[in-house]
C-alpha cells in the first residue's frame, strides 16, 4: 500500500514539473511574439503609408494589388511598416531595377536612399558595405539597412510620427517635389539637388514657421564651404564661389586643384573708392 502511495506521489510531481517547464518554455515565445506587435492604422492612414513607401523605396507610384494588400496588413496591425520596406527590399522587382543592372557600389548607395532615407556618409563605409554584400548576398544586405535602428528612427520620421504643423508638412512637400529631400535625417536641414530646389528652400527658410534651418546644395563639400564662406567667399546656387580678395581666392583655388571646388571668380578690392571709374 505505501508503494502505491509513492508511485502515485512520484507521478504527481512529474506532472508538477513537466508543467513547469512548458511555462517556461512558452515565456520565450510570449516576450518574443509581445516584442514585434504593430500598431494599428486607419485605412485612410495605412494607404497613405504604402503609397509613400513605394515612391522612397521602389521610385514608383503603388498599384491596386499593392495598395490592397499591404494596406490591409497594416490597418489590421498584422504587419509592421518595415515588414512592408522589407517585402519590397527584397523583391524580384526591386532586384530588376536597382540591383541587376548597376555596379555592387550604385547597389549600395541606393540602399542607403531607399532604406535609410540618406546618402552615405562616405567612400569607405560604402566600400565596407559593398564587401560585406558581396560575402552574403544582397537580400542580406537589405535587411541589414531595413532591421537597423537607424531605420526605424528615420522611417517613423518620414512617415509623420513624430508631428509636424501644416506649415512644415507643406513646406516639405514642395520642397520634396522641387528635388530637395531631409539631409541626414535631421529635421529643419534640407539637401537639395537643384537650383530651383535650393532656392525655394532659401526662400522659405525665411518664414520661421516652415521649420527650415539649412539649406544646402547637393555636391558642395560642407567643410570646403564653411572654409571659404569663413575667408569671405560667397556661393552661388549652383556652387559657384565669388572671392573678395587674392587671398580668398587663392584658398578656392587650392580647393579647386584638388577637386573639392568647381568654379572659383574673383572680386577685386579697391583701395581709395571707384574714383576715374
């Protein structure tokens, strides 16, 4: 009688701890499953969002299909944004347009603009990635861009979360439509590719409720720039620069010999006023 107590006792506690240990198990799961829930957008809002991720990620306006499916996901709060960049990062599309028929270094700059919402910060780290993708392919290397924290902070950005007044939303949009885009990320900091784009920026920055701080133009060296603005250079819209003084010109023209300045002019100053002029 006391053996079948023991026996009975012996698989109460092997029930006991096999419980246990699936509550255990299953703690791992739960967190993990907690750690990716996405938030839920109105229809309105989701078809927003994938229509903006298909113009800065695919370079194209989104389709029925497209707009049906991943609004959906996203109004449902079954998919996060980035799943949605990562679905078309690795698509055969996207290895059409942007990866087959350009050199593994265009690949990489333009996972840095299509992922990263930026240029590269310079030659080597491009040469860094450009290394990395071709020891573990460019899907890889896509998602090494979409899962960094640097994107998620700078597609929430993009995409509105962080608020942004009617001004500057306006603002933004013509800018973005006249080839200017945030440099870096930063808000207020516009880089712009154009004339009429950096104009405009230069234009509206002056209405402080726009939100502009910098404007600057796309092939200009910042450093090369503060350099000369400092010695009394001047730059025109297209990177142009007017120097007051042999000295200053002298600094431009070193800049230019290495490559850093395109165009450098002179302004000679006088001495005792424009008499006989």
């Amino acid at each position: 009688m006391t053996a079948v107590r023991g026996i009975k006792k012996m698989k109460h506690k092997i029930l006991i701890l096999t419980f246990v240990v699936m509550c255990i198990c299953l703690v791992p799961g739960l967190s993990h499953a907690q750690e990716f829930t996405c938030r839920k957008h109105s229809a309105s809002r989701a078809a927003a969002i994938v229509r903006d991720v298909y113009q800065k990620v695919l370079e194209r306006s989104v389709d029925d299909s497209g707009l049906i499916t991943f609004s959906g996901k996203l109004s449902s709060g079954g998919w996060c944004v980035h799943q949605v960049v990562q679905e078309l990062g690795v698509s055969s599309e996207y290895a059409d347009r942007f990866i087959k028929n350009q050199t593994p270094r265009q690949a990489v700059v333009l996972m840095y603009r299509h992922f990263l919402l930026r240029e590269p910060e310079s030659d080597k780290v491009v040469n860094q990635h450009v290394n990395d993708m071709n020891g573990k392919g460019w899907q890889a290397k896509v998602l090494d861009f979409v899962r960094s924290p640097e994107a998620a902070a700078r597609w929430s950005h993009v995409l509105g979360y962080t608020g942004k007044s009617k001004n500057e939303a306006k603002s933004e949009s013509a800018l973005v439509a006249a080839g200017c885009k945030n440099f870096l990320g930063r808000k207020g900091d516009y880089l712009c590719t154009t004339q009429k784009g950096f104009e405009l920026c230069e234009s509206e920055r002056n209405n402080q409720k726009n939100g502009i701080t910098r404007c600057q133009l796309a092939g200009v060296n910042q450093e090369v720039d503060q350099a000369l603005i400092s010695q009394g250079c001047t730059r025109n819209a297209v990177g142009e620069y007017t120097c007051l003084g042999q000295k200053a010109f002298e600094v431009c023209d070193g800049f230019k010999k290495n490559g850093k300045v395109k165009v450098c002019k002179r302004t000679v100053l006088k001495i005792g006023g424009n008499k006989g002029d």
